[in-house]
C-alpha cells in the first residue's frame, strides 16, 4: 500500500516529528490538532468554544488538502482537559459536522500541549 503525506500552510505545521496527515488504503488520517492559528503558529487563548471552533477549521484545512471534506470523516477523537466542556464542545462540533455525524470518542487527559483545552484528531474515507 502507497502511504502518501498530506501537508498543507493552511493549518498549523507540525510542532513534532510528525505529519499533519497520512493518506493511505482510501483512508485519511490527521494528527491531533489544536488550537493554532495557521498563519502565526500562535495559540488560541480563548473560550472553549473557540478553541473548538479553530480546532475544527484546522482539522477541515488538511482534510481538504487531502482531496477530503468533513462530511467524509467517519471517527474523530476528541481529547478534553475537562469533561465539563463536553456539552459546549458539542454545541460547536454540531454546527460543522450536521447531519454527517461520525463514529466519535471523547476522552478526559491531565493536559494538552500549549496548556489546550482540547485536541482532535480524524479519519477520513475517499469518495
């Protein structure tokens, strides 16, 4: 199987040694992303609703790079410092994802890099 690396300057490069994305088998699948603007690698310090709003536009950014929207993501994982966030989150995530709603996992964690409130990742299907 081809593995091919999707990149794109419109979402934040990596900060690791990794990808924003792989492409593989028919099957997208981005790193984890966080709250950075694109175009000036700073974070986002703002409510969870904007984190999670940024968060989802990186994520769409690289989908598209990769010949993807986000109506083709079938499973995201969502990683939250606090639980307590998750109906906000929802609230944001609902508004993107619509009637297309993927497989999803939401998770708790001590902590995100750049002290993020919240980190997503997803796999995405070829058309």
């Amino acid at each position: 199987m081809q593995k091919q690396t999707i990149q794109t300057d419109q979402a934040p490069a990596a900060i690791g040694p990794y990808e924003q994305a792989i492409d593989v088998g028919g099957f997208l699948f981005t790193s984890g992303q966080i709250a950075l603007d694109p175009a000036t690698g700073n974070f986002l310090e703002g409510t969870i609703e904007e984190e999670t709003e940024l968060v989802i536009k990186n994520l769409e950014a690289i989908l598209i790079a990769g010949g993807r929207t986000l109506q083709d993501v079938v499973k995201t994982t969502v990683y939250l410092t606090d639980l307590g966030h998750f109906g906000r989150v929802n609230q944001v995530y609902g508004k993107f994802f619509g009637e297309s709603k993927p497989a999803r996992a939401c998770v708790q964690v001590a902590a995100l890099p750049k002290g993020a409130k919240i980190e997503m990742d997803a796999i995405a299907v070829s058309r």
